[in-house]
C-alpha cells in the first residue's frame, strides 16, 4: 500500500509490526500447547495473538490507545478463530470417517 500512496505509510507499517509480533506469539504459545489436541493448540495461540495484533496495530496506527477498536478486533478476532476452528474440525472428522469405510483397491 506504501508504494500506491506515500500517506499509507504508517499504516503499513503498523500492520506490518502488529502481523509480525501477532505470528511471533501465535507459533510460540502454539508449540508450547504440543501437547494438547489440535483444536485447544489453534485456539489457545489464537488468543494472546489476537490480543497482540489487536492492541499494537490501532496502536502503532491511530498513535494512541483505543479501548473501543481494540476490544472490536479482539473480539471478531477470536470469534472468527473458534468458528473456523469448529469448521475445520468437523472437516477433518468428517474426512476421517470417510477414510474409515472406504475399501482398499
């Protein structure tokens, strides 16, 4: 976005820091999850990397704190995680039983 207009800049910026410390927190909560099944794993890096990126990029952004926004992202954040992590389970359950009655060739 930087490169089609210069005044996106700490915009871009802000996003680029909040994804990258989000993604940081997001895969080191997850292995140390490893031990637990999958969709605790996804959900509970979900949340502090929701917290994350939602409290640094409107942050970084807007150049204050903004309980409103950071409370709306956190919340549409980790929402949209659990549904999608529902979805994604009942798939998988559902490829896993279809494995089940499929006869070998």
């Amino acid at each position: 976005s930087w490169l089609l207009n210069r005044n996106a800049g700490p915009i871009a910026l802000a996003s680029f820091a909040a994804f990258a410390a989000a993604a940081s927190v997001d895969a080191l909560v997850y292995q140390w999850l490893d031990r637990y099944p999958r969709w605790l794993r996804v959900n509970g890096s979900n949340v502090p990397s929701a917290a994350v990126d939602s409290l640094v990029f409107p942050t970084l952004a807007f150049g204050s704190f903004l309980w409103p926004i950071v409370l709306g992202q956190f919340l549409a954040k980790t929402g949209g995680g659990f549904v999608w992590s529902l979805i994604l389970h009942w798939a998988e359950q559902r490829r896993n039983a279809g494995m089940e009655t499929q006869q070998p060739i």
